[in-house]
C-alpha cells in the first residue's frame, strides 16, 4: 500500500488503532432493535456504555435474537455505512461513486457514496472499494481523523514497534492518542493490520463523538 494523502483514504477505507471502533452494521443479517440493550453487552462491560449511547442515537443496531455480537468482524461496507451515519452526511442525495465493485442495490451504497462526496474515503488503484473486506486498525484509523477534522501531524515519539513513522497511516495516530480516542494493542504495538470488531468500533466512534471542538 502507498503513503497515503492527505485528508482522503487511500486504502479504500480505514481502520484503526487502540481499543476503539463500533458497528452499527446495517448488513441484511442484522436488524435495528430499537433499544439500547443487548443481551452480550452487560452493564459494566467494556463496550456497554460506547453501545448503548450509540444504540439510542440509531448509529449502530443488534441482531434480531436481540445480540450485539461485540466481537465479530467488520469489513469496510460496513464501517461505510456506520462513519455517514454518525457525521451526519446526506446519503439521499448522491452523486454515484466510480467504484466498480458498489452497486446502487448494495445496503452501503449511499453511505460509500457520500463519504466519498465528502472526501473522507477513496478507493484502490484498479478502481474498487472492496466493501466485503474486512476493515483494518489502520484504516479506521485514518478515516476517524479524516472524519471528524482532528489534526494530522507526523508521528516523532513513536510508542509501536510494528509501526514504521512513514506509513501511509502515520500520520493519524498522534490524533488519536492526544485525544484519548485510542491505544495501542499493547504498550509498544499498534497492530495496524489487525481487523476491527463491531464492539471495537463503537468504542472508537463513541470516544470521537466526545471530542471537544478544543480538542480538535
């Protein structure tokens, strides 16, 4: 993968660092609840606050035997279909992405859409999204800070060794981490190809949502 530009993924999509990402996947396989109780997401829990703020919101749904299955993958139509809705982006009235691979019956369709509009995604060299693939750390990563206008700046105190300074995702993490957003792995990783999970994702995009503007 290339260095990535500024302000746009390169990679098609992002994903991320540290503890934190949700899913409010909005797959034919899950279905809204309409509550902010989960039967896998107990009080007291490491996800429980992140979901259920978010559940409420209407940014992320459950499954219809009423789980939120914290811990299964996410790929990147997925995380599309979460990061428009919880930036408030206009996904009725779209311009068709270039995407060879996002059909306009695809449920993230409009999501891909208008997150591309809003140059917070782009796509791969030969023209696709990959919108199956699962959505990694680094990715999130990137369109988190992408998406919310956090600060880039280059990564000089480097705490993970499985992060070289130039990669293309470098330069985001100093956002998360000033922002108390995300953490690493462990103390000295990063882990920045390690897909994220639904439970993951929330946490991450209920800490950006609390974000102050002073932040920013």
């Amino acid at each position: 993968m290339g260095k990535h530009t500024k302000k746009i993924v390169n990679t098609a999509f992002a994903a991320t660092i540290a503890a934190g990402s949700i899913v409010s996947v909005q797959s034919a396989q899950a279905s809204d609840t309409g509550t902010a109780s989960f039967s896998d997401v107990k009080p007291g829990s490491l996800y429980y606050q992140a979901v259920s703020s978010l559940s409420e919101k209407k940014i992320i749904n459950g499954f219809p035997d009423g789980s939120f299955k914290p811990l299964e993958k996410l790929n990147r139509g997925q995380a599309a279909v979460i990061l428009a809705k919880v930036l408030g982006l206009d996904t009725a009235d779209v311009s068709k992405p270039s995407f060879t691979d996002v059909k306009i019956s695809s449920y993230y369709y409009h999501a891909v859409a208008a997150l591309t509009e809003a140059g917070v995604i782009s796509g791969y060299k030969d023209g696709t999204f990959k919108p199956d693939k699962p959505v990694t750390r680094a990715e999130v990563a990137a369109m988190i800070v992408t998406g919310y206008k956090l600060q880039e700046e280059k990564l000089v105190d480097n705490p993970f060794k499985d992060i070289d300074a130039e990669a293309w995702y470098a330069s985001y993490i100093p956002a998360l981490l000033k922002n108390n957003i995300a953490v690493g792995t462990t103390s000295t990783t990063f882990s920045p190809n390690e897909t994220v999970k639904r439970g993951d994702m929330a946490l991450f995009i209920h800490r950006s949502e609390e974000t102050t503007p002073e932040q920013n």
